[in-house]
C-alpha cells in the first residue's frame, strides 16, 4: 500500500517535471510569436526587414500626432528608439499622446509603419480624474 | 478514514448553511454592485468602462483560485486516493468554470471600447482561454468516463497538468510584451488602483467568492444525495 503510494507521487514528479521542461522549451522557442508586439528597439536590432505584417508597441511620443484630411501620423517610442508610423481609419478612445499604443501593419524601413490597425494599450493605473490633476498639479 | 457516519454529519451541515450563504451572498453582492456602479468614481482616463474591471478582474481571480485549490485537491486525490478531495474537487470545478467564462466575455467587451479590440492572441488572453480548456476537459471528463476508478485518475491528472498554466498566466503580463495590462496589484511594491476603486473590487471579490461557495455547496449535497441514494456507491 504504501509502495504504491510512493510510485503515485513519483509518478506526478515525473509527469510534472516533463510537461514544465517541454512547455518551457516551446515557449523559450517560440519567443518571437507570444510577444504581442515588437518596441521600436527591437525593430532597429533587426536583421532585415520582413514584408510580413507585423505589430510595433510603445508610447506615443509627446506633441507627435500629426492629423491631415485623411492620415494621421505619430511616433512610437520606447525612450531609446523611435519609429514614425502612418495609419488611416478609426482609432480607439484612448489613442492619446503620452500613451501605450499598439500599431499593427507593415515595415516600410526601419524608421516608418504603415499600420492598418492602431490598438490602444492603457497602463495599470486606475484613479478618479481629481487624483489625477492633483498629481499632475504637484 | 472517511465513513458513512462523517459523510451523514457533513451533509447535514452543507445542506443548512445553504441558505445562509445565500442571504449573505446577497447582502454583498447588493453592497459591491451599488458601490463599483454607482459610488465609485469614474477612472481619469477610461472613464465610466472602468467599472468592468469591477465584475473582470474578480472573477478571472476566482478562476484562477478555484483551479489552485483543484490543483492541491487533485494531488491529494492522486496520491492517496482520498475521496473527499475529489467530491469536493468536483464541485468546485462548475462556479470555476462560469467564472473562467465570465472573466474572457468581460474582458472582450472591455477590450473594444479601451484597445480598440474584441480580443488579441495576447499571451495572458490566450493563457487564460488555455484555462478555460482544462475547466471543460475536467467537466467532460466526469460525463463521458463511466468507470469510477478511471475517471477519478484521469479528471485529476486534467487538473496537475492544467496547473502548469497557472504561473504562465499569471506571470505572462511580465514575461512578454502584451496588450494586457500588468498586475495593478502587486505582491511586493505598490498598488496602483485608488483606494476609492479598491474597495469596491474587494467587495465584489468577496461576493463573487461567496457565490462560488454557495454553487460549491448545492453541487457537494448533489453528490451526496447520490452517495446516498445509492447504496453501493457508498464511501
């Protein structure tokens, strides 16, 4: 009885242990695809550039949304780099300056996207408007 | 060792503080809605859809707990064959489920208005569908397995092997760039949710918690009414 039991929990020890090495080993290998999005860094350690569609992250910089009758354009940057992207269509609620956003379309060069679709991310921070301009204030 | 007699005294208290639970539970769901939907403030920046967060989060939490007490249940059921593990096990698993569900449907109708998106093959979104998965093979597996020693090995290596996928959701908002927010609340370092946005989280968490109990409850005297009824099905 209490053999069996010690061979039930080696059992799970091994059953565990293999299934943890094997889901380790395919996302390790599968790194590049479950990254939502590349930063603009990322982007310039490219080697070269894929015709692919792919999506770029990272704030949209300070005073860098331009709109014109049918485009708008804006940078994306991660503090370190930077990437010029270019969209048409409709943007969500939160696309703002000094914002997460997530553009998604094709590389151009490494310095400009044309994106087909503009995700918004929003950060962690939740608070009532008044505790925000009160930050802001200080 | 686990006898007739304990199982008798065991169901008759699960079947009287059924409708305790049930009074309670609605005491703090009416306290938690009317606090997140109406008391609570609007967020700076996503306005009124913040107040989804108040039904998403608590119950992605309680998916994810639900399935960790599964998880300790089910080895404990594995390995010494404890029968009380899996009863318990088994009822927990439905209120885990629905909650799983819930969790991915809120999560999407926040998701349009905030990313601009139903739903992103982001690693927590995806991690948390994985979830979703194990929770219907755990269900399934009690219907279609007729033997009884089977079905209690295989519903419980379901759970061990979909535990695995608990530290990867968790942990996938820092491991790899999502569009999934990070964790708000944090183990070690501060809370970035506002305390007159955290209280009503709390409370509807607890709601939600004493909902699951209470689903967890009518399941457990179900089972027993059928250990009951059948004679030879006794523990």
């Amino acid at each position: 009885m209490v053999k069996k039991v010690k061979l039930r929990i080696l059992f799970l020890i091994a059953l565990v242990l293999s299934i943890i090495l094997s889901v380790y080993l395919i996302l390790k290998s599968l790194e590049k695809d479950v990254v939502f999005f590349l930063s603009p860094t990322d982007i310039k350690n490219l080697e070269e550039i894929d015709t692919k569609k792919i999506r770029v992250g990272g704030m949209v910089k300070n005073k860098s949304i331009i709109i014109n009758s049918e485009k708008i354009n804006f940078i994306v940057t991660d503090f370190k780099n930077e990437i010029n992207v270019s969209y048409s269509g409709s943007i969500p609620n939160l696309f703002s300056e000094n914002k997460g956003v997530v553009a998604e379309g094709f590389l151009q060069d490494k310095n400009y996207l044309r994106a087909v679709k503009i995700l918004a991310k929003h950060d962690e921070n939740y608070m009532p408007p008044e505790v925000k301009e009160a930050l802001g204030e200080k | 060792m686990f006898n007739f007699f304990n199982l008798g005294k065991l169901f008759q208290i699960t079947s009287r503080s059924t409708r305790y639970v049930f009074v309670l539970f609605m005491i703090v769901l009416a306290i938690g809605l009317s606090e997140s939907l109406f008391l609570s403030p609007e967020d700076y920046k996503q306005s009124h859809s913040v107040r989804i967060m108040y039904v998403h989060v608590p119950a992605a939490w309680m998916a994810l707990g639900i399935f960790s007490m599964m998880t300790f249940l089910s080895v404990g059921t594995f390995i010494f064959k404890n029968k009380k593990f899996y009863l318990v096990s088994k009822s927990l698993a439905p209120s885990g489920f629905i909650f799983n569900i819930i969790a991915l449907i809120t999560g999407s109708i926040w998701g349009k208005p905030t990313w601009g998106t139903w739903w992103a093959w982001d690693a927590r979104i995806t991690s948390m569908l994985i979830l979703a998965l194990f929770y219907f093979m755990y269900l399934l597996s009690w219907k279609i397995i007729e033997n009884k020693n089977t079905v209690i090995k295989i519903s419980s290596l379901i759970v061990i092997v979909g535990a695995i996928n608990l530290p990867i959701i968790k942990f996938s908002v820092n491991w790899w760039n999502t569009l999934h927010q990070g964790p708000s609340l944090k183990i070690i370092g501060e809370t970035t949710i506002h305390s007159s946005m955290l209280i009503p989280l709390g409370i509807m968490t607890a709601a939600f918690a004493l909902f699951s109990l209470l689903i967890f409850l009518m399941k457990f005297n179900t089972e027993m009414i059928k250990i009951k009824n059948k004679g030879l099905d006794r523990l």
